[in-house]
C-alpha cells in the first residue's frame, strides 16, 4: 500500500485528518491548537539574524563587530528581555564550553536566552542528506539544552523533484522523530512558513496539525507570507505559534515588494489567539541595523506587556 498523500486531500480544509490516515493515524484526532490562559502576554526579544552580516569579519579584514556575548549585551542595553541565537553566527565548532559560557553571561546580563533558529531542510529522500539534516537538528537540540533555550525554529523544505504531498509526509515523519528528542529535553520546535511546501498558511497548519508531539509548533514569522492577505494566514496559523518573528513588513498580493507592517493589527492577531510568550525583532531592512533596530524595538515596546 502506498504511504504518499494525494495531493488533494492534503490540501482540502480538513486535510489534516486525511495525512493523519494516510499515515496509518487514522484513529488519531488532528493535533488541536495549544491550550492559553485567557489573557496574552507579551515579551520583547531581537534576533541575531538582525546583524547577521555583523557576525563576520569586514571586507578589509577588520574584525567582526558582533559575537555571542556581545549581541547579548547589546539585546540588555536597549532593554529586551530575551535574546533569539541564531545558530549560523555561533563558531564553526562550537562546544558545550562555549555554550555554557554564553548561557552565563545572558543570566548575568538579565537576558533570557528565547531561542535559536537553525537551518535544515527536511524533504530530502531517504538517504544521507536527509539523515544529516535529522541529526543537525538533533544536536542543536542538545546545545539548546545547555544554552536554556526553550525553542528552536525549524524549517519544512522543498519538494526535490517530488510531490508536495511526500515531501509533506516526509517533514511529518523528520518533525516526529526530531520533537521525540525535543520532547525530552523540554525544548519546543517551531516550524517556520518559509517558503517551500509551507508557503501558504494553510499547508503550513495541516502539517503542524498532523505531527503526533506536544511540543511541534509554529514558528510564525509575520512577514513570511506572500498573498493578497497575510493578516488573514497569520490569524489562522498564530494559534499554533510557540514563537514568533516580527519583520515589520509585509508582502500583499504575493508581491516581493513590501510595505510597512500594521504593528497594531499584528499583535492584536497575536493577542486574540492568546499568544504567550517572546516577539522576538527579526530585521531585514537595507539600512544600518545599528540605526534602525532600536527605533523599531521603540516602536513594538508599547505594544507589549
């Protein structure tokens, strides 16, 4: 009997209960959004994403204007409570000494470790780069776990030649296993709609809705969607997200173009669905991060607890 999804099926509005008997889950009832208290809380946080090219050393060989400790610093002077690591500005062979290190200096500084966010594509076949990209993640799951880290973002991937729907089951099966490890070590894994098989909101919950683990969520970036409206995929993904991104922008009509964010709307969507938890800054703008990071955190403060 074949395992794939039909297409279709998959993406009908009640597609989850389709890729969970399609997976042999059909006595299962779909994963229902995460259980709030009735009233929201908010928390600030900035991602190293936002000076990812600070991270590296200058053209000219001048030394890189940011590390670990000092992006931490910096999330502490301009009053954030938390403080999202990406994993691509930590050093190529990091250990659990420099981990530890960095999780000493965030408490010392008062700043909550939010997060990480790592980079992995979990739709490759059957074979060695699937299985790479399972054990990055794992591992990262291990170092969340020195860091006190309670999240770490996630992606789904691409289809590599095949269905939507195998590269679906795949993700399924690779966020089952990986939240199993996730699960033990008290972390949350958090699925991005980045593109990919989880371009659009409603794919993107069908997944999510589908993996049998207490601790798969959404990572909701809020300027990852691009449709005729991305208020309306936020609203619909936001009561599954255990962590979120804030751009400050969004695309509308599936333009790559952008405009401003409505920063009211946006949290209001992240409010009613009873949304806990840290906002963390992820900037994308051209201009200098060191200008406008701090006018944007300006901008968010007063719409947070």
């Amino acid at each position: 009997m074949s395992t794939l999804l039909p297409r279709r099926r998959f993406l009908r509005a009640s597609a989850s209960i389709g890729v969970l008997a399609a997976l042999g889950h059909g006595s299962l009832r779909a994963v229902e959004p995460f259980a709030r208290s009735s009233r929201s809380r908010l928390r600030l946080s900035l991602a190293a994403y936002s000076f990812g090219d600070h991270f590296k050393p200058g053209k000219d060989g001048s030394p890189a204007r940011m590390d670990m400790k000092r992006f931490v610093d910096y999330c502490a002077d301009h009053g954030c409570g938390g403080a999202e690591l990406t994993s691509y500005y930590f050093p190529d062979r990091v250990d659990d000494a420099y981990l530890r290190e960095v999780r000493r200096h965030a408490h010392l500084r008062g700043v909550t470790v939010s997060g990480t966010a790592v980079g992995n594509d979990f739709c490759h076949p059957p074979g060695a780069k699937r299985s790479a990209e399972v054990s990055s993640v794992k591992e990262w799951i291990r170092k969340a776990a020195i860091l006190g880290a309670p999240h770490i973002r996630v992606f789904a991937g691409g289809t590599h030649g095949t269905s939507e729907a195998e590269a679906a089951r795949l993700t399924i099966e690779a966020l089952e296993e990986c939240g199993e490890e996730a699960g033990k070590a008290g972390i949350f894994l958090g699925v991005e709609n980045h593109g990919g098989i989880v371009r659009r909101a409603e794919s993107l919950v069908d997944i999510v809705k589908a993996v049998r683990s207490p601790w798969v969520g959404i990572n909701l970036d809020t300027g990852n969607f691009y449709s005729s409206d991305p208020y309306r995929e936020l609203a619909l993904c936001a009561p599954w997200a255990v962590n979120v991104q804030f751009k400050g922008k969004v695309h509308v009509g599936g333009k790559p173009a952008v405009e401003k964010a409505d920063y009211a709307r946006t949290f209001k969507i992240l409010r009613d669905a009873g949304y806990q938890e840290f906002v963390a800054l992820e900037y994308e703008f051209k201009e200098d991060p060191f200008v406008r990071v701090p006018q944007m955190l300006e901008e968010m403060r007063p719409l947070l607890d």
